[in-house]
C-alpha cells in the first residue's frame, strides 16, 4: 500500500505556517471528517483511493523535528511499511513559492523533521516531495526558526493554492501509478 505523509507542527497555532505546508497538502487530498487518531503512534491516519489505488494519508502529531519518532512507532508496531513506498511532503526553504521538487534518496538539506526519520528509520531511500517555501534569500532577514514559523502573505497562499491544483495533484498521482 502506498502512503503519503504530510510534515508539519500539531498545534492550531502552526497551522498556517510555511512549515506546515506537506501537512496542507496532504489535507488538500484527505476527506476532513475521516482522519483517525492512532494514539499508540500518535498520528492521524486515514485511507483514500486516487486512480483507484488504496493510499494511507499520515499526518504525524509530534513537532516537526521528531516527525521520525511517530512514523517509527507506526511503521514497527502498527501496519509496518516500506520506506520505498512512501511519500513524505514538506517544506523546503532551498526552493521559491511555487516551486517542487520530487526526489529519491536525498540527505535532508537542512531540514530537522526529515533528518529524525532518516535517523530513526536508519535510511534516506524515501520519497520526498519538497514544496517551495519562498526561498533562503527570503529567510537571511530572519531567523530560520522565525521564517519557517512564518504565516504566507495572501499572494503566497494563491500561488501554492494553483500550485497544488495545477502540478502536485498530478505529480502526487503519477508517483502512485509508477510506484
């Protein structure tokens, strides 16, 4: 079964925060009255079907830079899973608004909640779907943990709005289909 895990912070505070933004997408895809709490693993879950292939959704519920401990707890003593079939969505400050990219077995380039799975689960051969959000240069003015703490201007939400109708929806269902 493929799985496709949103990164983000669990509180309503970070929300709308630019690290949130892999939990946002996987909440684009997910129906919001079926998420399930698994509270052994400290994550909601739930099962869709894209192109009619059965997806698990995840959203971990630790903070961002222990996203691994979650995932671990769900993958060892829950339903057990393959790295190689995951999709893990986040954020990625290396890349303007609008822009993606889609990689396989990549260090985590400076991103902690990326850097704990690779720790804990002892591999970096996942998938990740890194989304833009607004780029280092953007971040100099500020400090890293205030910049990705940030909320997106209006302009921001509209560009990663198009984005994800316009691209990732179909990116995120090609890598399904070729997986």
């Amino acid at each position: 079964m493929k799985m496709i895990i949103g990164l983000g912070n669990p509180l309503d505070e970070y929300k709308s925060t630019r690290h949130n933004v892999g939990e946002w997408v996987v909440n684009n895809l997910a129906d919001e009255s079926r998420w399930q709490h698994h509270r052994k693993a400290n994550v909601l879950w739930q099962e869709i079907s894209i192109q009619n292939e059965n997806v698990t959704l995840v959203l971990p519920q630790d903070y961002m830079n222990n996203s691994g401990r979650a995932l671990k707890k769900y993958a060892s003593d829950i339903v057990g899973f393959d790295l190689d079939t995951v999709l893990i969505v986040h954020d990625d400050w290396a890349f303007d608004i609008g822009e993606y990219r889609l990689d396989f077995d990549r260090g985590p380039n400076r991103h902690n909640g990326v850097r704990d799975i690779i720790s804990r689960f002892g591999t970096q051969a996942f998938w990740r779907l890194r989304i833009g959000i607004g780029g280092e240069r953007s971040a100099e003015r500020d400090s890293a943990s205030d910049y990705v703490l940030a909320t997106f201007t209006k302009g921001e939400e509209k560009i990663l709005t198009d984005l994800f109708e316009n691209q990732l929806i179909n990116v995120i269902t090609e890598w399904i289909n070729q997986n």
